[in-house]
C-alpha cells in the first residue's frame, strides 16, 4: 500500500530530525538538539496573466482590503452601507465572478500560529456583495440574474476549498449563503431557469476540491505549528504562545518550561505529538470517505501534556468534515429539487422515486443511501437523515438542520 500524504509528510520530518540529532548528538550540547519540522513558507506572488482563476481571486482581494478597508471588520449594513460597499468593490466582483468560469488551482501557502490568512477579509467581503446580488434579485423576481450570480457565488466558494481550513470553511459559508439565498424562490421559477440553476451548481460541486485536499494543506499548518512551539522553547520565548492562547494554555506552557533543559524529554514530546497529529489527519481522511454514520466516534479526551494546545495545533480538520457534510448535502439537495421541480411542471406529476437521477446527486453524505423521497402529483418532500442517521419524517427545526436536515426552503 502507497503512504498516505500524513505519512509521507511527516516521514519526512521524522528523517530531517533523525539526521540532525545523530549529526549534532555527538559533537554538540544537548541542548542544540533540535529538529526542523518545518521550513519557513515562502509566499506566492499572483500572475497578473496567469488563466488561474485562483490568481484573479487573490490580486481582487488584495484589492478589495485597499479600497474597503472600512468595511472589513464589519457584520451588518444598512442599505446605504451596502450600496457604497457595493459601488467600491464592484469591479473587483466583477473581476471574480469572470474568474469562476475558468479552472482554479489554489496556491495554497502554509501559515504560523497567530498570523493572519491571506485574502480572507477580501474574500469575505466579495462573498458578501455576490449573496447580496442574489438577494435583490430574487426580490426583483428577476430570477435570471439570481442565477448567475448563485452559480458564480457557489463556485466562488467551492474553490477556496482547494486551500486550509480557514480558506475552506469560508468558501462554503459563501456557498452556503447563497444557496440560502436562491433555496425559497425555487417553486417561482421556469423550466428553462432551473434547468439552468441544477446544471450550473451540478458544474460548481463537480470542480469542488475533495475535502481531501483542504485537510492535507492542514496538516502542513500543524506542522508550521509545532515548529513554532519549539521555536518559542528553544529561544525562551515560549509566554508568545501563552499570550495566543490565553489561560487556557498555561498548564500546557508550564509543563513545557519545565522539560525546555531535558533533551530526552524534549524530543519524546515533540515526537509524541507530531504522533498523534499525525493519526488524528489519518483518521480524518478514513472519515472524509465515509458516512457520518459509518464513523467511529473520536475519543474526546486526550490525556498528555499537550492536551490544552492539541485543538490549536491538529484540531481543525474534524470540524471540516460536518461542515463539508452539511454544504455538500444541502447542495445535492439544491439540484434535485430544481429538477424534480422542472420534471413536476413538464409531466404535471412529480417523479415517483429518484431512480432516474444521477446517482452520485441522490447519496445522502449522513447515511450513505439515497436521500429519503416521498411524492405524488401535488408535492413532494426530499430531504437528509441529518446527524442522527434515523428517518424522522422529514421534520426540522428553524434552521433546516435537525433532526433532519433539509433545504433551506419552505417546500
């Protein structure tokens, strides 16, 4: 069996660390013996001429964060505020939602602890103008332009996927804004325009980078992490951790001040922990491939010293698992709704089941089987066992999520 890319990346460090101890052990103090886990990440200058959607993605942010600054920071608007915001940027926007047509390859750069994501407060404020695009269409009932720009927002978003986790979590809360967006006005639309919808998302969630690769590029980031850590013990300057954390890492940090003089110490640690970064990443990528009710239940506690900093340092890639769950259910759901709503207005009559549909839409991500559908002539109802894996009828709460999880529509 080939190694998994953890193994590989790791096995990696593991050997540079080898060599630099048998190296150093025998003609240095004990205390020079320090692995490399990491090497400084080199940033990625965007192409100006580059067909990378992901290169007019990255020079829009940079510029959007110029010309906005203002309203970077901010989490509501009134009319007026969106209207200038919207007057700001619009070029920007419209520079990104062209880019969404063309392939995206996402540059990803690992981060240190504490240091700002490139892009984000950019990308979250074009994000925000293309939901906004959506919404005043929808209220205009033209429902064309509600179509594009839902389609260009959702393949926006899908691609920042192909980043880490912050870049990931991100794109599909822009995905999921707009779905959100688009999700009621379905039963008002034509043929014609949910034909439209269910192909232009079908094309978004098909380019959509497996949740796979967001969770590799994570793993890169824990491992800027734990040479931060032993950076900040080899130089004493260890309360830099203390200060990003806050309380919560003091025990952590005393223990580590504790064993900063013991080689022997030292090095278990930092093995021990890359360790169980590295098997926490491998059951991720297990449970990526599963339904959520075919994984095991992670073990919660966490009985070692790095206990307090194994959430900051590997503990971002499980929560993007139910995230990319939920996203990409409510997604397929998206489409089959258009198009069980475009088969019920051509053949007056709902489909029966939904045997004709292409089978990788019908799969429920919570179950593993088809999502559960009940139709006759006048309606129909389509929807997700959600979390708990048990058919409950259909019945959720405000927002679509539980016990089962629906779109976010009326219907």
């Amino acid at each position: 069996m080939a190694p998994s890319r953890q193994q590989t990346t790791l096995g990696i460090a593991s050997a540079i660390a080898f060599a630099l101890m048998s190296v150093l052990g025998c003609h240095s103090g004990d205390s020079e013996v320090y692995p490399t886990w990491a090497t400084e990440p080199r940033a990625y200058v965007p192409n100006s001429n580059s067909l990378n959607a992901f290169d007019t993605y990255a020079m829009a942010a940079e510029e959007v964060e110029v010309k906005a600054a203002a309203s970077l920071g901010r989490v509501s608007f009134f009319p007026g505020q969106k209207h200038e915001v919207e007057a700001e940027i619009k070029d920007y926007v419209r520079m990104v939602v062209t880019a969404t047509r063309r392939t995206c390859e996402f540059k990803f750069v690992p981060h240190k602890p504490f240091q700002p994501v490139k892009y984000q407060s950019g990308w979250r404020l074009i994000g925000r103008v293309i939901l906004w695009n959506v919404e005043d269409a929808c209220q205009a009932a033209d429902y064309d332009t509600a179509i594009s720009s839902a389609i260009a927002g959702t393949r926006f978003g899908f691609d920042l996927t192909g980043g880490g986790a912050t870049d990931a979590s991100l794109g599909m809360a822009i995905a999921d804004d707009v779905r959100k967006a688009i999700a009621p006005s379905l039963i008002k639309m034509s043929p014609t325009q949910l034909d439209r919808l269910a192909k232009g998302m079908k094309a978004a969630l098909d380019a959509k980078p497996a949740i796979t690769v967001a969770i590799g590029h994570e793993q890169e980031n824990m491992l800027q992490a734990i040479q931060n850590l032993q950076d900040c013990m080899k130089s004493g300057h260890l309360k830099q951790i203390q200060d990003g954390l806050g309380a919560d890492s003091n025990e952590a940090i005393r223990y580590l001040e504790g064993i900063a003089g013991n080689t022997h110490k030292r090095t278990s640690y930092f093995d021990t922990l890359s360790k169980a970064a590295e098997n926490e990443f491998a059951l991720v990528e297990q449970d990526s491939e599963l339904p959520v009710t075919s994984r095991q239940k992670p073990n919660g506690k966490i009985d070692a010293p790095w206990k307090k900093l194994a959430k900051h340092i590997y503990g971002a890639a499980r929560p993007l698992l139910d995230i990319n769950d939920a996203t990409v259910a409510r997604t397929r759901l998206l489409i089959l709704y258009a198009e069980i709503d475009r088969l019920g207005i051509r053949n007056k009559a709902y489909p029966a089941n939904l045997e004709g549909f292409t089978p990788a839409l019908t799969i429920d991500p919570y179950s593993g089987s088809p999502f559960l559908y009940h139709a006759d002539q006048a309606e129909f109802s389509l929807y997700s066992v959600g979390k708990n894996g048990r058919d409950d009828g259909g019945d959720t709460d405000s927002s679509f999520t539980m016990p089962d999880l629906r779109l976010e529509c009326t219907q």
